[in-house]
C-alpha cells in the first residue's frame, strides 16, 4: 500500500516487474553477448552473465529449458540466447529468463561438425571395411527412436507393407537435446544384446539444433562398435549428421531406412514364382535327359553283354591251351633239371678232390714258412737282449756305482741339485732317501 505518495521497496520493485512482463517487446527476445560468472547449479538450473563492451545482464537458464540444450556452455563463450526480461524480487536484480540458447557465427555448427569428423576419421569411423552388410531377408529389426512419433510410425507402416512377417522390436529413446546423447547410447547397446539381425536408428526432420545430438562422438563410437548392423534414417534427405557417415547404411529419411532394411514381399514373391516355374521346367528337361539316357545305355548293354559272352567262350578256349601248355612245358623243365643236376654232382665231386689236394699243400708250404720266420725272429730278439743288457745300468750298479735322482730326474751335477727337495740313491739292491745340505 502506497502511503503519501512515498513507495515501499518491495511495492516499487513488483511494480518494474509488472511492467516488465507485461512489455511485449521484452517477450521471446533474443540477445547477442559474452557468457560470464557461469553456475551449474546442483538444482539443475543454470545462471550466468552476459555482456558486451558496454553493458551487463543476469541471466538464468532453468532446468526445464536448459536439458534440451546441445551442449553446456563455458565462460568466453559467444552466445545468442532467446528469452525473456524479468526482475528477481528478492535482490531486485534485471535478469534476462533464458529458454534457449546456441553458439554465435553462422558457421559454428559447421565448424564443429568438421572438428569431429577430422577427429574420428583417423580412427576408422568412417571406412568402408568396417561397414557391416545389410541382411537381405531380416527375422526381426530393433528400431531406435521417440516413443509416439510421427517418424516410428512411419517406419512401423512400411515395414508392415513391405516385409509383414518380420519382428519388429521398439527401443525408445530421447532424440533432441543433450539428455539425448545418453539416451541414444543406451538404446544402441541394448538393440545390440536383442536376437535383431538389423538396427534402425531414425528421427523426423528439425533444425539443426534438433538434429545435433546426432553428430556427438559417443554416438559416433557406440554405432561403431556396435556388433550390428545399423541403418540411419535422420532427418530429411539434406540433413547430414556424424552418426549417418559411421552407420554401415546411411538413408535419407526413416521411411527409407526401413524400406532399406526389408525386402518387398510382393517383388519376394514374383521371384519366387519365377524360381519355381524356372526350377519346374529344368526338372521336367533333367528327367527326359535321364530318359533319354537310360534308354541308350540300355541298347549299350545288351550290345555289352552279346561282347561279354564272345569272350567268355574265347577265354575259355584259351585257358585249355595254356593248360595244355604248361603242362608239357613242365615236363620238359622237368626232365632237363634232373639231367643238369647228375653233370653237376659229378663236376662238383671232382672239383672238390682237386681242391682238398691244393689245400693240403698249401698247408705244408705255410708251416715251413712260418718256421723259418720264427727261427729268424728268435735269434734276432736273443741278440737285442744281450745288447740291452750289456747297456743296462744294473751292470753299472753291480759295480758298485749308485745313482742319485731328484722328483725322477737324474742328478748329473750339484748344480742340479734343489736343497728344498729330498734325493734318492739307488743302490744295486735297494734305494736310500737323503736330505741334501749346503757345506
């Protein structure tokens, strides 16, 4: 209550609010400046600054609006954000109440774009080699997308129209926003651990802030590693997204995707119609060909066997003459041997006596040899000895000379003589052990 025109805090500040609010040219602005004094709040809501080189504006971001946000910005950051001004009563603060914001400069979604895509690149994301084949005639196909959505209708009619007998396995999951990112991952890792032969990941068409989350690398590396194959289908045909450059098919819309991932059952039908009248007539020609071969070899056979019986009776003519043959060959064989075997005993006879006579003298011969060569040896051997012991230094002891060694060498000179080390004198009979001494 105002009281003589004089204004309490609280009325006057409720009073720039009402103005404020009620300003329609202060609703849903948007507004260009430099993030500053940036919070994430534990609550969830953001609050920061904006400013440009003149001015200032506080700001808050609640989490309502905020977790459809692409990304979570920093302080530097230039920002158009959409929103708008109120007063915080409780401070009396101007603060601008944001519901959307996105990176400043036309070519920023551009430019991250690439930034990704030259960082996945080098690690196979987008090659070739790794992209998994589409099965031709799919048992069931999980499909990732927003619950209720135009573009899961889509794809659940024309798979319904091209390929009816086909499971269809529905993962719902957020598809805008950056709570999407997770949401997106965790749908790719459970469509990979269903019995699905194909996965199709899809959402309708939106800006390109709508359709962002798509280009995010986690995303990026859960396609790549998922064991499935993966059909995308975002957006609209112009819309691009990182996601479509690592699926292992990329189709321009979610209608095409699951045109993309079942076959026509009419066409299916029409070919298999044409394999079986196909197969039909080849095995209506196989079995007259079959006929026709039978009734060859059957005409070859009896030919075959008028041959065989030809043969028989000649074989067996045959036969008796080889017979008869070898009968008389034996004989002959026979005959000769024993013939052959009365000259050889007689020769072998005399051989043997004209061999026992020269061995016999053989045998006188080497006996009187080998005397006469031992007679030689002995009187050799007799006059070695007596040289030997004539030579013998047992004689020269027996004369009464000794001799002195020292460790088995024979002491010729004192010189030779080691004072450390004992002698030996050898004695005729015997051989004495001395100390030798210096004088």
């Amino acid at each position: 209550m105002m009281i003589n025109n004089i204004w309490t805090i609280s009325q006057l500040v409720s009073y720039i609010k009402n103005e404020l609010t009620n300003n329609m040219t202060l609703k849903n602005i948007s507004i260009q400046g430099e993030i500053g004094n940036f919070t994430n709040h534990y609550s969830g809501h953001w609050y920061f600054t904006l400013k440009d080189k003149e001015a200032l504006i506080n700001c808050a971001m609640f989490k309502g609006y905020n977790q459809h946000c692409l990304f979570i910005p920093k302080n530097g950051d230039k920002l158009i954000v959409n929103g708008s001004v109120n007063v915080f009563e409780k401070q009396g603060q101007l603060q601008l109440i944001v519901t959307s914001m996105k990176e400043d400069g036309e070519g920023n979604f551009y430019i991250q774009f690439e930034k990704t895509k030259k960082k996945l690149e080098p690690l196979g994301y987008f090659d070739s080699k790794y992209k998994k084949a589409i099965p031709e005639f799919p048992n069931e196909i999980a499909i990732i997308t927003g619950a209720n959505t135009a573009a899961l209708q889509d794809i659940l009619t024309t798979i319904a129209n091209r390929w009816p007998i086909v499971k269809t396995t529905e993962i719902h999951a957020l598809v805008q926003g950056q709570q999407a990112i997770d949401s997106i991952i965790a749908a790719i890792k459970k469509a990979d651990q269903t019995t699905a032969d194909v996965i199709i990941l899809a959402r309708g068409g939106g800006s390109i802030d709508d359709l962002w989350c798509f280009n995010d690398e986690n995303i990026a590396k859960a396609i790549f590693e998922c064991k499935k194959p993966i059909i995308t289908g975002i957006g609209h045909e112009i819309d691009f997204t990182i996601a479509d450059l690592v699926a292992d098919f990329r189709a321009p819309t979610p209608t095409a995707a699951a045109s993309k991932a079942t076959p026509n059952y009419k066409e299916v039908l029409s070919s298999v119609k044409k394999l079986e009248n196909i197969i039909v007539q080849t095995i209506d020609n196989e079995i007259n060909r079959h006929y026709q071969l039978l009734d060859y070899y059957d005409n070859k056979l009896l030919n075959y066997r008028n041959v065989v019986s030809y043969y028989q009776i000649e074989t067996n003519n045959l036969l008796k003459l080889t017979a008869f043959t070898l009968k008389k060959k034996s004989e002959l064989y026979t005959q000769n041997i024993k013939n052959q075997g009365k000259i050889l005993a007689l020769s072998t006879k005399s051989l043997i006596k004209h061999n026992d006579d020269y061995l016999k003298n053989s045998s006188y011969l080497l006996k009187k040899s080998l005397d006469d060569i031992l007679q030689k040896k002995k009187i050799r051997l007799s006059k070695s000895i007596d040289l030997l012991d004539s030579y013998s230094p047992l004689k020269t002891l027996q004369r009464g000379y000794v001799v002195t060694s020292q460790n088995n060498v024979i002491v010729k000179s004192i010189k030779d003589i080691d004072y450390l080390e004992n002698l030996e004198t050898r004695f005729v009979d015997g051989i004495i052990t001395s100390k030798p001494v210096k004088e």
